[in-house]
C-alpha cells in the first residue's frame, strides 16, 4: 500500500508587527512616567531668641559642620566629606533608627554647601526630626 506524504507547510509567525507594539507601548510609558524623585525635609528650626531646648544627649545623633566644611558626628571626626561616609556615620550613631533627633550644629563661616549636605544624609536615612542649632544674639545695652 502507498502512502502519499503530505508536504507539510512550514508555519511562520512574522513578529514584526509585535515588535513595533511592544516598542510603542514602550515608548508611551516613558514619555508618561515621571522620573524625578522629590524628597522634602521638615525642618523645625529654633528661634534664636528662644527658649533653649533641654534633650537628652543620649538619644540624638549631633552632626558639627567646621569652618573648613569638615564633618563631625557625635564628637568624632569623619576622615572625609563625602556623602556616603556622613551616612554611615550617622546610621552607627543612631542604631539605623531615624525617629531619634538629630541636629546639625554648623560653625558660621561654614559653607552652605556643607551644611546642605548633611541635611541631604539626614534625609536620604530618612530623618524628620531635624533641627538647626543656633546662639542667642548678642544684646548691646
């Protein structure tokens, strides 16, 4: 008995019109997504002329800002300036628990620049209890 074979025909699936949707829908979410990441800091910051606030030393991470821009927390120097060594140095200080207090006591010639960057390290560990240490005013009577 002969058997007569049937050519079979090979199947083909074109893709490029998937692939010019897919591109599409690609294109679309990157056009419509914001990139941008906002992050905000409150800030309480204290009156120069008024009452002085009494915490407990114990429990709050202290960053000092030299004149020369140099970093200290807790009393220890920081061997530099960057951004990742001011926050390893403040989630040692603070056991990586951001609820305590933290504030930045920076010289008056320090640069702004410093003083912004320790706030942006506070920030980024996500510290909310900022404050800005700051002394009374001279009074000439």
């Amino acid at each position: 008995m002969t058997t007569i074979r049937k050519r079979k025909e090979s199947i083909s699936l074109n893709l490029t019109p998937l692939i010019d949707v897919v591109f599409l829908l690609l294109i679309f979410f990157m056009v419509t997504t914001t990139f941008t990441k906002e992050s905000r800091l409150t800030l309480e910051l204290p009156q120069a002329t008024g009452e002085t606030d009494h915490q407990d030393k114990t429990d709050m991470v202290e960053i000092i800002v030299s004149a020369t821009g140099d970093y200290a927390v807790n009393g220890k120097t920081l061997s530099n300036r960057k951004l990742e060594t001011i926050k390893r140095a403040i989630n040692e200080q603070a056991n990586s628990d951001s609820s305590i207090p933290l504030t930045i006591t920076a010289d008056a010639q320090s640069p702004h620049q410093a003083v912004v960057t320790a706030m942006d390290a506070a920030g980024q560990l996500g510290f909310v209890h900022l404050s800005i240490s700051t002394q009374r005013p001279e009074q000439n009577h």
